[in-house]
C-alpha cells in the first residue's frame, strides 16, 4: 500500500491545510464480514454475511489546496461508526493506543451524527491523478491475498490465473479480473 501513511504522520495537513467546510464525501464503499460457524471438530463454516462494516474506503473531495484534489482514507477494522450527515463537514481525530476516532461533523450543526471509530486509518492525498471512481484501487480494498496482474500495455493488465486481458487505469493498484473475478494486484 504504498502511497498511503499513517492518520498520525498525516494529521498535521488535515488539520491545517483544508476548508473541511466546503469539501464533500465523494465516495464510501464497505467490506462485509462473514458470518462463520465453529463445529465440534473445530472446522469453520461459512454461514452468510452480516452487514457489518470490517473496513471502509472514504473518499473527500478536498477544497482549500492547490495541490489536493481529494483525500483518500482507508478506515481498518472499524468498530462503530455513524454517517448520517455528510454536508458541511469539519474534521476532527483522537488517537488511541489500540483505535482512532476519526470526526467529520461539523460542530454547530452535526458534530454526533458523522465519525468512524476503526483499528487504523491510512490515508492517501490525491493530486491531479484523483480521478472520482477510478483511484488507484479502482473499488477494492488492499488485501495480502491476491492474484498478481501483468502489464501489457499503457492501460492494459492480464490475469495471471485465467489469462484474461482488460483495460484498466494504470495508477489502479488493485482491480478485479472482469472474468474470474479475483482480486488482482498489478505488477511493479
């Protein structure tokens, strides 16, 4: 996940650097967990899903630098969140030793309807690559378990499991297969 750094090391140009007031929530995608069964044996079985969010992706469209188009968070093993309100936002972080409270709501008007309590938060700031829904990790989230993609060409990435070719954004790190639907990580 290179690119990223830590909420911590990335606190002092959200703090400083935008106008959170005039900046929107661009785009917000979620993981699911599954829902396992432990049998007598020890054996694990995959019961279903529950729509409880284990990672979520936020992207902010930024105002108030030159230089940043959109801040990209990536928000791990979230444990409770509420975004209710995502107009008029402000920005606010407490860092704790085993979680981080991220706070987007602005404090006159919604300051309790709009944060996200998670493990850790890596955050990216896009300059002129940003481009709305295909970021560099297109929808998906950076997962260690992955089928590498190759370059053929400028725009063009190849499956290495099914040997399906697709177009493909090359600033997009991660992308699924249209074919087999892996997720699939392109070669550096």
């Amino acid at each position: 996940m290179n690119n990223y750094i830590s909420i911590q090391e990335a606190l002092p140009r959200l703090q400083g650097d935008f106008d959170w007031f005039h900046s929107f929530m661009r785009e917000l995608y979620f993981t699911t967990i599954g829902c396992c069964h432990k049998s007598q044996n020890g054996d694990e079985d995959e019961v279903g899903e529950a729509w409880a969010p284990r990672d979520l992706r936020m992207v902010v469209a930024a105002a108030g630098n030159p230089t940043v188009f959109g801040i990209e968070f990536l928000c791990f093993h979230v444990k409770a969140f509420s975004l209710q309100r995502l107009d008029e936002l402000a920005f606010s972080c407490q860092c704790e030793k085993d979680s981080v409270e991220l706070g987007f709501g602005n404090a006159s008007i919604n300051a309790e309807d709009c944060w996200i309590i998670s493990k850790d938060v890596q955050v990216a700031f896009l300059g002129k690559e940003y481009l709305g829904p295909l970021l560099r990790l297109g929808f998906e989230f950076p997962r260690r378990e992955v089928i590498v993609a190759t370059s053929i060409d400028e725009c063009w990435r190849q499956c290495t499991d099914c040997f399906n070719a697709w177009r493909e954004n090359p600033e997009v790190s991660y992308s699924r297969c249209p074919k087999c639907g892996q997720l699939t990580k392109l070669q550096s």
